[in-house]
C-alpha cells in the first residue's frame, strides 16, 4: 500500500467523525461540509490536504475547535516562528500575527499587549 503525504491528517479525520455516537458516516460528513463522497475518502486517506474553507467546514461539523482543526493540518505551529519569539501565545492570535507581528514596531506590540491585558481584566471574575 502506498503511504500518502497526510496519512496523519487522514486518520485524524477518520478518528474524530468515527468518534461521533452512532458513527457519522462519510457520506453524511461531506454533505456536511459541501464536498463530494470521493473528495472526502481522499481526505482521511491522506491523498490530499484540504483548503481552509474546507477545514473550517470540517471543524464545524465534527466539533473541533478551528485552531486545533488548522494545528492538526500543519496550518498551525503550536511553536512561535523564527524571530518572532515575543508573538502572543494564543494560536489564534499566532495565525493571524504569523507575518505582520515582526512588521510592528516596539509601541505598536506594546498597545497590542496592553489591548489583551485588558480584555483579559474583564474576562476575570468581580470580588
């Protein structure tokens, strides 16, 4: 048997629609999410990589959150990328900031930090 590039993807797939009680079939998964019967068998094979339109419609209908949907893909680095070691932790913040957070200059990360700081403050229970 040949082993396909997104084996890993492919049977990440495969385990978390399985994991669905009863089973969801493939059939009903790419109904779902708005693709053909082939084109998802080619996923869970790992024959192919969807795009991200398709891998936020397969986050959505599986239940998965859309970073760990895009992490699982290879989209997603649970790790900062080269030179941007001060990049926020969170990997939404990660993904959107992949390029542009090293284009910022000193104040520009400083309001940004300061900006979730705050939204953090507010998320926190009173006395």
């Amino acid at each position: 048997m040949t082993e396909f590039r997104y084996i890993r993807f492919g049977n990440t797939i495969r385990s978390w629609r399985q994991a669905f009680q009863p089973p969801m079939t493939q059939r009903e998964l790419a109904s779902r999410i708005g693709v053909s019967n082939g084109f998802l068998a080619h996923i869970e094979t790992g024959r192919t990589l969807p795009g991200i339109r398709t891998l936020r419609a397969l986050a959505k209908a599986l239940g998965v959150p859309e970073t760990e949907m895009l992490r699982e893909a290879g989209y997603l680095s649970t790790a900062p990328p080269p030179g941007n070691e001060q990049l926020p932790d969170d990997p939404e913040l990660r993904a959107f900031f992949r390029d542009d957070w090293s284009q910022l200059d000193t104040n520009e990360k400083e309001w940004f930090r300061d900006f979730v700081r705050l939204l953090k403050a507010r998320r926190k229970p009173g006395p």
